[in-house]
C-alpha cells in the first residue's frame, strides 16, 4: 500500500472514530427516505422494486470507500427514470424481462465509462452545460414522470400505457380519471396528500419522519381494509408493479454483437453516460456549498467511484446510480458528517431489506406512483418557472424549448437544443463566434502585492467557460484576484453563477475575489446572477 493509499485509509477510519454517532443517525434517517424511494424508482424504470433498494446498498457499502465526496448519498434517482424505462422497452422490443437484462449490460458498461472519465479529470465539463438547459431537462424529466405515474396512481393497469409517448400520455389523463380504479385512487389521493400536506402538519418529532415513509405505512394499511391482497382482486389489479417478470438475473451483452439493437444500446449508453454523470457533478457541486464545514469534493473521483457502483449495481441486476440530492441534502440536515453517514444508510437498507420483505409486497403500486409524482412535480414545479423566468427572459426561452424538445424527442436531442437555443441567443446579443468556445484572457500578476489581474475580452459565456476555469485554477491559494470585464460585450448568466460559486471556495483559502468593469453593462433581469450586456462596445484591438 502506497503513502497515499495509507493515508486516505487513515483518515476514513479518523471520521469513523470521531463522527460515527451522527453519521450513523443521519444514515438511518436518509435510509428512511431512500427506501420508498428507491422502490418507486425501480418500478417506474421497469426494474423489480428492490433492485432500487439494492442500488442503493451498493452505493452505500461499497461506493463510501471509493468516493471523492464527503456527504453526498449514492443510489438511484428519479431522473434516470425515463432513460432505464426507455432502455428496457425499446432493448426487450416489448418483453421487459429480455430488456431488464438487456439494459444491465448498459449499466455496467456506462460504469466503466464513467471510471475512465474520473481517471481523466473531465469533472470541469460539467461547466460547459448551460444551467438553463440543464434545468430544463430536469422539469421535463419531472413531467415525463407525472405524465406515466398519474394513471397507476388512479389504477390504469401499466399494460395500458405502454408505447404511448410523454404528450400521449397527458392527453390520456381525463380518460384515467373517468375509468379510475376508486380504491386505488383512494390510496393513491390520500398518499399525495400526505405528501404534499406533511411540511404542514410534520412540527416538532414529525418534522424528522419522512412523509413517503409514512405514505408506506398508511397505503398498506389501506390495502387491508380495502382487501387488495385477496386473490381475486390480485389477479385483476397487480398490488406491486413488478415490472411484470420475476427475478432471474442474467446480465445479457448480446446487444453488443446484435447489429439491430447495438444502435440502441449505444444510444442508452451515452444517455447512462453523460446524464448520470452531469447529476452527479452537479450534485456534488451543489453539496459542497450546502456543508456548513466546507469540504471540497474530488469531483473526477467521485464520478470514478459512481462508475464503480454502477459496475457493480448493474452485474447484480440494479439500476445506474448517481450522486442524489435530496438524500444527499437530508445527509447535511440531519448531522452527517463523513463518508460513513451514506455506508450507514446502505447498512440500514440491506436491514430492511432482510427484514422487511413481506412489508414491501405490500405495497400499492399507487402509493408508490404517488411519491414519484411528488418528485417529478418538485422537478417540474412553477417555482422552477417563476425562478427562471426571474434570472432572465432569455433564460426561459432556454428552459422551454429545452422541455419542448425533450418532450418532442429525447433527452439527448432536448439538452442539444437548449444549447443550440443558447447560441442562437448569444448570436443576436453581439457575441462573435470566434469566442464561442475560446476565451480571450490576459492576466497580470503583481508579485509583490499578489494580486492577479485577468482581463477578459470579447464575451464569456458557458460554452467558452472551460478555458476561463483554467486559468483560474492555475491562480494559488490565499491571492487577490481580480477579474476584469470592461471589454466583453456579453457575460452570461452560467458564467456569473459559476464565477459566485469559485468566489465562494476561494474565498475559504483566505484569499480576495473582486469582479470590475459590469459597470457599462446592462444586467438582462433584476436578479444578481442574471447575464449582463454591454449596449456601447468597442473592442480592443488585439497586437
């Protein structure tokens, strides 16, 4: 064992020894809010429910030793929803059980893409998406969910729905609503209104009780007393949404060597690939400015520790698996401290599990599609709207032709019209193209005083923020830096937020962080973040 390994060995036995108690009572309690979850996420990718528990332990047991991030909580997550359903349907060509072995061969090999991404420090690259359209994937990720999950929560059998597209689907739901199943329904309307009603009504020792545990508790209890677990009713109505097969796990590559579904499957791969990695990122990202102790995550390892769960997960037959934020913001709320608050909660998982297992056959596939609505409308809320629309017109533009395409298409082509949207924008604002991915910089540096000048010229926006990030890693610790932007004619939105973000790490090492020269720009809202346009600009001239 090198230095290096022994010393990172040290110091996770450290925090063991010094944070254990209120890592391990931050894990159980995330591990209650994981477990419905993770249930319903399997279920609505056409995975058995527990291999959503099972992803999850894996993130847990093992990922904690591997990661590159403190506090965030591994397993899978609500927006792969729509890429794992889609890879099983279109895989298996209809039969979900050859898809779900089909799609496991994704999984495993988008993990070991992931690992080689991490070894290649591609972290940054997350910086090139702009965050409008990221966000913007996200609430169509949310509306694609609600879209499936508003009929199982009424009792439309899943046999029903499949083939129909996302807008289908919407267009179904007074049809639903009309043929409902009452008694499902009934489940389904009391879970979200627990769901939604709980912040109301969870004061004091409720407030730690996660809602979605409770809607488990009150949908079987439902169950019972509406006499869903008699044969008769089972053989009309399934209680649980299996997926429709049982467990028999084969991990099948043959799509690899099958020239009618290879397309597909790289097609998969690449959404595996690059969507679960951008959450993780932009997870971690997130944590790190949530954690009241401020550590600082090795992002491009911890997307190499993802890609090792996701080898894992997908040879055990489990879903991909991200860094989750939800779970990884309850970590923070509820005290965690370490890496071992996410092995604790894979430990309690792998408990309930064992234990357990005769609860969750339980459950009603419309408590579950309850709590997925409940996650694809806090994706898609109007407050996501309201918050874009505040940051700038343009941005919402963005944002809606991103969920319009995504919607119209896939995730893939939706994301890629955001940004193409994004260009079009930056074109009519007076951005040249020649700075479309290259950053003009020149910096200064008085060593004396440290203090370290960069002078941006022409525009800096998201997709040329890459090299602009460069420079300013290559600044040390605990300087002056000052970043001038008199001659840029524009100065994006994501490059303002990241540059927030930078300010706020550097300013941990001790150092100062000054932005000059915005004031000939036009800010293009009223938020503090939004783009900023210079209306009067005369370049200078380059020697």
């Amino acid at each position: 064992m090198n230095s290096t390994s022994l010393k990172s060995s040290n110091s996770i036995l450290q925090s063991l020894k010094q944070y254990w108690k209120s890592d391990l009572l931050s894990g159980f309690l995330v591990s209650l809010i994981a477990l419905p979850l993770c249930l319903g996420i399997a279920g609505a990718s056409n995975f058995p429910p527990i291999m959503g528990v099972l992803t999850a332990i894996v993130g847990g047991l093992v990922v904690s030793f591997f990661a590159g991030s403190e506090l965030t909580i591994k397993g899978p997550a609500a927006g792969l929803i729509v890429i794992c359903a889609g890879a099983v349907e279109e895989l298996g060509k209809g039969n979900l059980e050859t898809g779900w072995h089909l799609t496991l061969a994704v999984v495993v090999v988008a993990g070991i893409l992931q690992v080689v991404l991490g070894k290649l420090k591609v972290a940054s690259l997350a910086d090139f998406f702009p965050l409008s359209a990221v966000h913007g994937m996200l609430a169509a990720i949310g509306i694609i969910i609600m879209s499936k999950q508003l009929h199982l929560a009424v009792g439309i059998l899943p046999a029903e729905l499949k083939g129909k597209e996302p807008l289908e689907l919407l267009m179904m739901v007074p049809h639903s609503l009309m043929n409902m199943e009452w008694h499902i329904a009934a489940i389904g309307g009391v879970s979200l209104l627990i769901l939604f009603g709980w912040k109301y009504i969870g004061k004091g020792f409720l407030a730690k009780v996660p809602p979605a545990l409770v809607v488990l508790i009150v949908a079987v209890i439902m169950g019972q007393f509406f006499h869903l677990y008699d044969p008769i009713y089972q053989a009309r109505k399934p209680l649980v949404n299996p997926g429709d097969f049982n467990i028999n796990l084969n991990v099948d590559f043959a799509a690899l060597t099958n020239l009618e579904l290879l397309p597909i499957f790289l097609k998969y791969l690449l959404m595996f690939t690059l969507i679960g990695s951008l959450e993780s990122l932009l997870t971690g990202r997130a944590i790190d400015l949530l954690d009241p102790h401020k550590k600082k995550s090795d992002l491009s390892k911890d997307l190499s520790a993802v890609g090792i769960g996701n080898i894992v997960s997908g040879l055990l037959g489990g879903l991909p698996m991200i860094s989750e934020v939800a779970r990884s913001s309850a970590n923070i709320s509820n005290g965690g401290r370490s890496r071992w608050a996410n092995f604790f909660h894979g430990s309690f998982l792998l408990l309930f599990v064992v234990a357990l297992v005769p609860f969750i056959k339980l459950v009603p596939v419309s408590a579950l599609a309850a709590m997925l609505i409940f996650v694809g409308f806090r994706l898609a809320s109007p407050k996501e709207f309201e918050h874009v629309f505040h940051v700038g017109k343009e941005q919402l533009i963005i944002f809606l032709c991103t969920i319009i395409a995504t919607l119209l298409t896939d995730l893939l082509i939706g994301i890629a019209i955001g940004i193409m949207v994004k260009f079009i924008i930056h074109s009519i604002n007076g951005v040249p193209a020649s700075s479309f991915f290259k950053p003009f910089l020149t910096m200064h540096v008085d060593e004396e005083n440290e203090i370290y000048t960069i002078e941006v010229q022409k525009s800096a926006i998201f997709s040329n923020f890459l090299g602009f990030k460069k420079q300013l890693e290559r600044i040390p610790a605990g300087k002056h830096i000052i970043i001038d932007f008199e001659q840029t004619r524009l100065v994006d939105h994501s490059v303002m937020e990241n540059l927030h973000n930078f300010e706020n790490a550097y300013l941990r090492t001790g150092g100062t962080f000054i932005i000059t020269g915005l004031d000939g720009h036009t800010p293009l809202s009223k938020h503090s973040l939004a783009s900023r346009k210079k209306a009067a600009f005369k370049p200078v001239t380059q020697k």
